[in-house]
C-alpha cells in the first residue's frame, strides 16, 4: 500500500502506475496512486495533528526526532535497498551516504528543535517589554524529486516538524519507497498520527491538489526550476507562502595555480556523483589555459576508467539513470553537441553489454563548445562534463556566473586569497575551494536566482518554517 496517511498505510484511488527498477527496466510492482480526494484526507489528518504538535514541547519534539533517527537506523539496510532498487543508484551509495545522511540530519534537528529563538527587544516605553515569538506555520505542503528520495524527504520533513509543523509530502511517483518507510519510522517513534502524512501520484494532479489547497499554508519544494516556477504560481493564488530548491548547472573553476590531478580527480568525482543527477554536480568545467589540456586528458582518462553497471555490484562505481527516458534526453544533448561539432572526448554512448531496456549512460567530456551552447546553459542531469578554457580570472569568474543558475560551485586554486575572491564573486548559495559536493547537516543548502530560495538543513531552514510574532507587554 502507498499512501501513508494519519498513521496507517491506504491505497490510493487514483489508479496505477508501474514502478520499474531502471538498472533492470523490469517492473518492481504496482502503486496505486492517489487522487485529490486523498489529498483531502491527508491534509485533514495533518491539520487535525497541528494544535497538539505544534503545543508540544521543544523537548518532546527533540525527543520523538531522536527516536525517529534510530528507527531510521534499525531500518538501515532495508532503506537502503529500496532506494537502490528504485533509482539505480549504487547500492555502496545508498548505503554510505544517502541513509546515513538522513538519519544525520534527524540528529540535527532533533538537536535544533531545542533552539528555536526569538529575542526580547525594542521598548516602546518605559512601561513595555517586546518579545519576539517563532511559531509553526501549519500544515505544509512538500513536494520532492526522485534523485536522492530519502535525503529530499528528510530535508522537507524533518525541520519542518521540528518547529512544530505537520506534514503532507508528495515524492516522487519514481520513487516512493523509501519515503514511506520513513513515515513509518515515525509513527514507530511515537510522532503522533498525522503530523507526516505522504501521498504518492502524479505532480499534475497529487501536487497540484496539495499546493492548492485551501488548509495547506505554505509549500516547500525541491525539483525542476520549471515545475517550481508553476508551484510558484499557483500558491501565489492564494498569497502562500513558498520554499523552492531548484535546479543547477555548477561551474567548476580551475586557476592556473591549481594542483591540476586532485582538480582532475575532484571533477570526475563531482560530475559523476549519483549519475551526475545531483542539483550541485559539476556540470560545467573552465579551466586557465595554460592547463586546460593536462586537465582534459586526465579526466578523460579518469571517467574512461569508471565501472559503469550493476548498482547492487560492490565493484560498480556508477549504476544506472533514473529511466530509459530520462538516459533519451541525456543522450539528446550528446547528439546535438556532436552535430554542432562539439569534441566527445570520451563517453557519449550508452555503454555496451548492459540490458538495452535500463537507464545505463556512460561517463562523458566535452570541449570545443562554445558558452551559449545548450549543452553548457541548461539542466542536462546526467554524467556529462563541458569543460572550456579561460584567460584571466575575470573571464573565468564571468563564465562561471553566466547561466540563469545559482546553486553551488568551486574554486580550485593554491592560492587562497584567489579562492576567496571567487567565494565573494561566484552568484550560488554554496562555493566549495577545492572540493566539490560535501554537505553537512549544520551549514545551509539553497539557491541563488534561477535555482530557488529558502535553506533546507541547519538552522536557517528551521527558521524558515516558522512565522515571526512581535508580542507586546504593557505592565
Ligand atoms: P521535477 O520538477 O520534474 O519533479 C519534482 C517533483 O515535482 C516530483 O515529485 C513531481 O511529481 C512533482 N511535480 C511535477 N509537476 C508538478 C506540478 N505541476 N505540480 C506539482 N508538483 C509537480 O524534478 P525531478 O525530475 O523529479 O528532479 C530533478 C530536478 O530536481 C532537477 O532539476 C534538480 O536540479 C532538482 N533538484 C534540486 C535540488 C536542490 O536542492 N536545489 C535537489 C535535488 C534535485
């Protein structure tokens, strides 16, 4: 069953939909989606739970958050597995980073639910005391993507319930196994019914009825800049509140004085990193010119010596994409760039001696593109480089901040004082100098422009599900 609403697991009445194993193309089983009569019951369970979860203590709340991460840790394997079987991702890698992450970031808001702060300030007179309160927002309305299931689900639930709000969460209808299970952890963990509900269906119709409902106050989002710009949209009917992670198209910045093999080694990493479907992967390369071909040949050589195939292999260092349709497009930008003269250094076929109906794609560099090309503007979401050289460091920081994206980006450079010029130059909620993709639970993740606002994790996106209350005293 899967629907997971007000405590218990349904079936959902808005017909079915295949679940398949992308790695394999096979079907892993039948989902029974939701329709907006669903959503109703949903919502009504989550708004039934506010008045008790959002009164509760911050040290009951801290304290049902820590019994949910050690659910979430009996439950290690079995998620694990899951999240494996439903995104073709490395079984090593669900294993090593997508669960302990999760339960990671349960620690931490378990911890920062016990320090929501306002302050006391601001006399009117002699006789008054201002304070300011932060209190939940309500029900929220969550909505994620399919390339890190659980980690999206607890970045969207976790900071969420923490600052006393309920919950319904539409995932991905690629990828919903791991989500529930979640929700079940929870209940296991004594977190009342109703504060994390999750419905599985469509975005067109499960996510439309969640955004614009009318006892949903605020929607929070991670995907596509596209679908956040609808949601957008269609919550400002209403005057809703908003919280968008969008899409990215990292530059990765390489300066002349660069430790060019950890550079090398540092993209063929961050391009890859979960199929290269990761918001901050390095997508985009601009290298000094004086080592733009040491840099080529060796993450050329790099990428053709990864092991592309069975995600539940442990010597498998990248398994599949999420769908055939998904690897379709991916390849589409190979072909046009090829068409238009672009250089395949290496990659850009679909590997050979892997079933032809999964999502496999391999590891791919491209030079001789030109910075307007669409391979080096937009979204590709797959294991594919661009890599361009620049002159001065003007240029390169010019080329790193011309896309319409603003999510994360890095710097590689022995010089610090260079790397810190780019961290204050660079348009993106997060700069890495010399390294590119590690995260931690404490420090904030979010976009700058095209690639959304609001911070999940750390303590900015606790704050950023509260409203603020002046409250003044007349004594
Ligand atoms: P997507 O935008 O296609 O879908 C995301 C979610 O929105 C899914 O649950 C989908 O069913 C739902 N949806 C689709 N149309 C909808 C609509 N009209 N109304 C309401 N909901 C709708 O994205 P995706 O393909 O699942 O994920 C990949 C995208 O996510 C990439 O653009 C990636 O950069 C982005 N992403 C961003 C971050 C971040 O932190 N900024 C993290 C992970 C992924």
């Amino acid at each position: 069953m899967h629907q997971f609403i007000n405590g218990s697991y349904r079936e959902g009445n808005g017909g079915q939909h295949q679940l398949i194993n992308p790695a394999t193309g096979k079907s892993v089983e039948t989902l029974n989606v939701a329709d907006s009569a669903d959503v109703d019951d949903a919502v009504a369970a989550a708004k039934a739970a506010f008045p008790g979860w959002s009164r509760a203590t911050p040290a009951e709340r801290s304290e049902a958050l820590h019994s949910l991460a050690a659910e979430l840790g009996k439950r290690a394997e079995e998620l694990a597995r899951i999240e494996t079987e439903q995104t073709g991702k490395t079984l090593r890698m669900s294993t090593e980073f997508d669960v302990p992450g999760s339960i990671d970031n349960a620690q931490f808001f378990a911890g920062a639910a016990r320090h929501l702060q306002g302050q006391a300030a601001g006399e009117y007179s002699a006789e008054h005391t201002s304070m300011v309160r932060r209190e939940a927002v309500g029900v929220i309305g969550s909505i994620s993507p399919w390339n890190y299931p659980l980690q999206m689900a607890a970045w969207k639930i976790l900071p969420a319930i923490a600052a006393g709000n309920t919950i319904v969460l539409k995932p991905s209808e690629l990828t919903p196994g791991t989500t529930l299970l979640m929700a079940e952890a929870a209940r296991d963990a004594g977190i009342p019914d109703g504060v994390i509900n999750v419905v599985v269906g469509a975005g067109r119709v499960v996510g439309e009825a969640l955004v614009t409902h009318r006892d949903v106050a605020m929607s929070s989002f991670t995907g596509s800049t596209a679908v956040g710009r609808r949601i957008m949209e269609l919550a400002s009917r209403r005057g809703n509140r908003v919280h968008l992670e969008l899409g990215g198209k990292a530059p990765f910045l390489v300066f002349d004085d660069a430790d060019v093999e950890a550079a090398a080694r540092g993209a063929v990493a961050a391009s890859l990193i979960n199929g290269g479907q990761d918001c901050t992967a390095a997508t985009r390369a601009y290298i000094q010119r004086p080592l733009f071909d040491a840099f080529v040949e060796r993450v050329a050589e790099l990428m053709s010596q990864v092991t592309v195939g069975d995600p539940t292999d442990p010597e498998t260092d990248m398994g599949s994409l999420i769908s055939t349709t998904h690897r379709d497009r991916v390849a589409g930008f190979i072909d046009r760039a090829r068409a238009g003269g672009a250089n395949i250094v290496t990659g850009g076929v679909i590997p050979e001696g892997l079933p032809a109906e999964a999502a496999f794609y391999s590891p791919t560099l491209i030079t001789g593109l030109a910075q307007d090309a669409e391979a080096v503007q937009d979204e590709i979401f797959g294991p594919v480089l661009t890599a361009l050289p620049f002159d001065s460091d003007d240029e390169g920081l010019m080329l790193a901040n011309d896309t319409p994206y603003g999510l994360a980006a890095s710097a590689w450079t022995t010089d610090l004082a260079r790397g810190m010029r780019a961290s204050s130059d660079i348009q993106a909620g997060c700069v890495w100098i010399n390294d590119h993709i590690p995260m931690l639970s404490e420090m904030p993740h979010g976009g700058y422009k095209a690639s959304g606002f609001g911070k999940d994790m750390s303590s900015y996106s606790l704050e950023d599900y509260t409203n603020i209350k002046h409250v003044m005293i007349d004594r």
